[in-house]
C-alpha cells in the first residue's frame, strides 16, 4: 500500500519514476502491486493478522490498510515527499484504492462473462 500511494503522489507530482527506499520504482512496479492487492480481494486470500487469526483480503481491509499507511506517511515524510508534494498524499491514496476496487469489480465481470455467468446484480 505505502508504495502504491508514494508511486502514486509522485505521478501526481510530475514524476514518471520514483526512487523509493532506494529502489527505482515506476508504472510497471504500480500496477504489478496493485493487480496483486486486487488478485486478493478478489480470490479473497486469507493471510495472519496481528493476533495469528486468518484475516480475509476484502474491501474494507484494503481501505483500512490504505488510511493507515497514509497516517503513517503523513505523519513521517519519506525524504521523496517534500511538504508541498505531501498536499497530494490523500488524492494519490484515494486513486491508487480507486484503480483497485476498479480493477477488482472489472476483472471479476470478465470472469464471470468469459465462464458464462451473467454478470447482472
């Protein structure tokens, strides 16, 4: 989540690459990540939580895991971000969730359609 939303402010920001964490980071490692993160909600992966318990990759995890990593970039700026690019920390969390869930709900409809299903509510 953390570089999705770094990826994500720095394309908002003007840049097609980003040295994350000492790695050169661009659209390809973006969209690898979040095909990952929607790849598990959409097959609901189940992974340990904090307590040991099964936790099930869904929407809301990933909308609660994207606020707590913006808080967490908020709150130490990562030496990429400086104070004017981290105004566009939230719009950056807000389209990386968006092109998840976006890209989660499409996939799925394929599927449905290429299996035959309809794909009607």
């Amino acid at each position: 989540m953390r570089t999705v939303i770094r990826y994500r402010n720095g394309v908002l920001n003007g840049k097609g690459a980003s040295l994350l964490d000492g790695y050169m980071e661009d659209l390809a490692t973006d969209r690898i990540y979040r095909l990952m993160i929607a790849q598990r909600v959409l097959h609901k992966v189940k992974v340990p939580g904090d307590d040991g318990q099964p936790v099930e990759h869904s929407s809301a995890l990933v909308t609660r895991l994207f606020d707590e990593e913006l808080a967490k970039l908020q709150k130490d700026l990562p030496a990429e971000i400086d104070r004017k690019a981290a105004t566009t920390l939230p719009e950056a969390r807000r389209i990386a969730e968006e092109m998840i869930v976006q890209g989660t709900t499409r996939r799925f409809r394929l599927a449905r359609r290429f299996h035959g299903q309809s794909c009607a509510p």
